[in-house]
C-alpha cells in the first residue's frame, strides 16, 4: 500500500480507537501508537468546505491527536478539555469515518508532484544542462529556456520574493518533459535506461499531467488518482534513481 494511503488508514484508525476511549480521562487513553511517526498532511491543510468554514476531517482528527498528546498528564477527559461535549466530538469522529478525506488526497499528492519535480530538475540538471553548457541551445527548447530565465529574472527583480535559483528550478512539469524527450536527450540516460524503460518513464510522466492539473487547479482527486500518483512517481523514482 502507498505511504499515503498509510497514512490515511491510520487515520481511521486513530478515529475508531477514539470514539471506543471517550469515557476514559485522556492520560488513560491508549489511542497515540496508532499515529506513531505519521505525517498525514502538511501542516497548511484547510477545509475541503471552504463556504462552510467547517474543517476538514482529517484536520479536526489530527487537533484531537494533538490535544490527547499535550494533555496527557491533567487527568481530563476529552471533553473536559476540549469543551464540546461527547455528542459533538462523537459526530465528529463519525464524520471522519464516513468521509473518503479526499481533500487529504490533493495534500498528500501535492506532496509526490513536488518531490517528483525537483527530481525531475536535478537529474535534468546533472545529465542534460551542466555536461553541454556551451551548446545548451542544442538540448533544451530554446522557448523553455528563455521563459525560464525571464521567470528567473522577474523573481530576482521583485521586492516581494527572495533566494538564488537555477534556470531548471523555474521549469513547470510539461517542460520537464519536454526536455526529456527532446531531441537525443534520452542518450544521457543510456547508462541507466534502455530505451523501453525511457519511454516508459515519459509515458507515465503523460499519464501524471491530468492529475497534475488537479492539484494545481484544486480540484479533489480520487483515490485511484492519488494511488496512480503515488505509484508513477515511486516508478519513475525507481528507475532513475540509479543514476545517484
């Protein structure tokens, strides 16, 4: 099962043994090895009913880990520390179990996307752009390098932002795979990947763009997107991660 989907599923776990603890003062409670060493989200997780105001699922479980973590040595109960009353923090544990959390999902893959792009950028990077740096022209579009470096230098210009890049840090997903597929770049992989295992990383890397396009727009992924995610970036990981 994929990390993500893990971490999900401790979720629910966590959401079952508490709603079977609520009559236990919180330092009774046996509810914390279940979250042990899980990340379920980062820490920017809003609600997925933003007209609402109502929080996530996995946002309210997770201030309810937190809360029985700090609290575990005042002799309270959950209630007591939390002020609602049992109905209220019942229903909300409920609403958890019920929820496919797939809001959770869009965290979670953004996550997979931006670890799978800076990837993407550093082999670029190492195979393509620092060995043919006299001729780079030859490589890489000469459309995507220019966009690049005018986003490079209009950050650079800005009061508002700050920090040193390379031009590759300012190349988006569909030019990443562009570069790749340009030309005789695949050459520079040889050593790692035949040339049935380079079409298969650029196909799924085509495959990913839809998703991608998800996330970036906001709009919730199913769970089998996010395991598609998941899954093609642990292969393209796999694949190329020799090269390191």
């Amino acid at each position: 099962m994929e990390e993500g989907s893990k971490a999900i599923s401790k979720l629910r776990s966590f959401a079952k043994e508490l709603s079977r603890s609520l009559e236990e003062p919180i330092g009774s409670m046996n509810v914390l090895g279940e979250m042990k060493s899980t990340a379920i989200a980062p820490p920017f997780v809003v609600s997925s009913k933003r007209d609402s105001g109502e929080r996530s699922p996995a946002r309210t479980l997770m201030d309810y880990y937190r809360m029985i973590r700090e609290e575990r040595d005042d002799g309270k109960t959950l209630e007591e520390t939390s002020g609602k009353s049992r109905a209220e923090i019942e229903n909300e544990i409920q609403d958890a179990l019920d929820s496919e959390i797939e809001s959770e999902y869009n965290f979670l893959g953004y996550r997979f996307l931006y670890e799978l792009e800076c990837f993407l950028r550093d082999i670029i990077q190492e195979r393509v752009v620092d060995v043919n740096q006299d001729n780079i022209g030859n490589f890489v579009p000469k459309n995507i390098l220019q966009q690049c470096l005018l986003r490079k230098e209009t950050e650079e210009s800005s009061t508002y932002t700050r920090g040193e890049y390379r031009w590759i840090d300012y190349a988006d997903f569909n030019d990443l795979k562009t570069i790749l597929e340009k030309g005789k770049n695949r050459r520079r992989f040889e050593d790692i990947l035949n040339e049935e295992q380079f079409k298969c990383v650029v196909s799924k890397l085509h495959e990913l763009d839809p998703i991608r396009k998800k996330i970036a727009h906001s709009r919730s992924l199913t769970k089998d997107e996010f395991n598609r995610l998941s899954m093609y970036s642990e292969d393209i990981g796999r694949l190329l991660g020799e090269s390191s």
